[in-house]
C-alpha cells in the first residue's frame, strides 16, 4: 500500500473529542522520544507532518492524520517520561488508557520499542495491560540504523522470547528505523491487511 494523502485533523484532549466518523485507525504508543511520531512521518513521507522533538515529551495530545481519505493514523503522547511530574503523567496515562479502551474503531496499536534497549518493566507492564484487555497490538522496534544488523536482530529476539515467560503466543513484530526508512513497506502492509478484513 501506498499512502497518497496524509492530512492533520485533530489533536484532541480526550476520547470524545476524537473525530466522530467512524473510520477505521491505527495508534503508536511508547515511551517518550521512542520515535512514535517519526515513524508516523516515514510512513506517510511527510516529515513535518507530526510534530517531533530530540526532547522526550513532545507530543502530548490524542493526534489524528488522516489518510487517503479513509483511515486514520493516531500519534499519541509517550508514557514513562521521569521528568514529568507525577500529576501530568498519571493524567497522560490515564488519557491514553481510555482511549485505548473506549475507541471502537481502533484496529491495532503499534507498541513502538526502542531496538537497543533490553526489556524495560514499563513496556512489559503496558503490553501486558494490552494482552490482558484484549485490545489487538503489535511491536515496533525503532531506530534500527543504530545497531548493526546482527545486534539488532539478537535483541529483537532476546525481546520477544522474553514474552513466552507468560505469554502463549507472540504478537506481530517490525523492525524499522525512520531514518533509512527501513520496515515501512512492512508496516503499511500490515495495516493494509487489516483494513481489508
Ligand atoms: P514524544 O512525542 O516526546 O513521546 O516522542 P516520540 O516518540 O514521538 O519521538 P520523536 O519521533 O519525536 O523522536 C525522538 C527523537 O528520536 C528525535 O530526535 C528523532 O529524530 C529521533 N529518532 C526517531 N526515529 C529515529 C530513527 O529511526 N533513527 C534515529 N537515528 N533517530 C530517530
Ligand atoms: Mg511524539
């Protein structure tokens, strides 16, 4: 799939004041600075088209894109940023949750996943509450072009081997980097798949 046309809506506060038509969409969450928002724009090939920042904490509103007209693409604000204060993360978190919760249209969240990282207890928290919800999700392993290739794929497995400790079985998993546009064909493919459902 190619995407053609990709347009700002909306930043929206809460879930209600989210677009109101109904048409199918597709969140990107993670922690701050992760990359959710670059990945928003390699995919669309538009690169001021969401707001990103080399300062954690950037976005922080509920961030609609519409796409081709028919789907929407919904950046949203990182959780797990220590320099917040608690109140405006715990307010955050609680936005994100219940969107999550409450938006019926949503196909899939991308769990975004910082590649060199080992697993870190907020992502397995939050994939966890994701599994447990039973809200359909994916990971995205970003900012590929910062390991080597072997380095790479040896964490990407050391992660999702680590989910068989609870997990029966694993979800969809991307490997990109928005910088060399790596894994978008692969990304763009999945969500097409699912918009054909
Ligand atoms: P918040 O909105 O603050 O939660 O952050 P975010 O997850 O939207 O991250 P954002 O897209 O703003 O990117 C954060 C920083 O990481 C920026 O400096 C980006 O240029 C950088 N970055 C994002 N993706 C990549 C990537 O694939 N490779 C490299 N090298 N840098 C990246
Ligand atoms: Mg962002």
């Amino acid at each position: 799939m190619d995407i053609k046309k990709a347009q700002f809506v909306i930043s929206a506060p809460t879930v209600s004041l989210c677009p109101k038509d109904n048409k199918p969409e597709f969140a990107f969450i993670g922690r701050s600075n992760v990359g959710k928002s670059s990945l928003i724009n390699m995919l669309c090939n538009h690169k001021g088209l969401a707001k990103t920042s080399a300062t954690p904490g950037k976005t922080l509103l509920i961030n609609h894109f519409i796409i081709n007209n028919e789907w929407y693409l919904v950046d949203l604000p990182g959780y797990g940023y220590a320099k917040r204060s608690k109140t405006v993360q715990d307010k955050l978190d609680k936005m994100i949750r219940s969107y999550i919760l409450q938006r019926e249209q949503l196909c899939n969240v991308f769990v975004l996943i910082d590649i060199r990282h080992e697993q870190q207890k907020i992502d397995r928290e939050f994939v966890d509450w994701l599994g447990a919800s039973g809200i359909p999700f994916s990971i995205v392993f970003t900012k590929a072009d910062k390991l080597g290739p072997v380095k790479a794929k040896g964490n990407v497995k050391q992660w999702m081997d680590a989910l068989l400790d609870t997990w029966e079985t694993l979800p969809p998993y991307f490997i990109t980097s928005s910088e060399k546009k790596t894994g978008k064909d692969e990304v763009l493919n999945y969500i097409d798949e699912i918009l054909k459902e």
